[in-house]
C-alpha cells in the first residue's frame, strides 16, 4: 500500500520497492526448487523446469490483462488487494504440500 502514498515519502518509497524486488526475484529461485523436489522422480529435472516456465509465461500476462483491468474499472486498492488475496492463497496451497 506504500506506492499509494503522496510522493513525500520517497525514502521509504525506494526501500519499499527494493525490498519489494528483491523478495518477488527471490520467489522465483524458492518456486523452481520447489517444483524440483516434489515432481515426479521419473520426470527429468529439465522436464519440471520447462513446465513451470511455460505456466509462468502463460500466467505472467493473464496477471497484467487482469489487474490492469481492474485498476481501470474500480481502482488501484481493488488491485493490489487482489494480488495480496492471490498470494495468501498461494502460501495456503504451498502449505498443503507434503515434502518427504
């Protein structure tokens, strides 16, 4: 909710997106080490990788049509509350995963 905060805050601004980057680029390594340890033992690791790659290119721009649209028609909070609620729920099915 930072980046709806009058420009004033410009300091916090830039720590908030870097931390911001730094997080959402990390997410990306942690998924893909994921995907490798529960897929398939049969499934070649570059199998795995190329599946979760196709999905991420497929998902990427669904995201941006989505929330572009959104923020159209009823605004910035609407937005990123949907990518908050899309996150949440992510943890809350990564959680469900049974790692041996």
């Amino acid at each position: 909710m930072l980046l709806l905060t009058p420009a004033t805050l410009d300091i916090m601004l830039g720590a908030f997106v870097f931390l911001t980057g730094l997080f959402i680029r990390s997410r990306s390594v942690l998924l893909q080490s994921l995907l490798i340890q529960i897929g398939p033992q049969d499934t070649r690791i570059d199998t795995r990788l190329s599946t979760y790659f196709t999905i991420g290119a497929v998902s990427g721009p669904i995201w941006t049509i989505l929330t572009g649209v959104l923020v159209d028609q009823v605004g910035m909070y609407a937005a990123l509350g949907t990518m908050a609620a899309s996150f949440i729920l992510g943890l809350v099915l990564l959680g469900l995963i049974q790692i041996d």
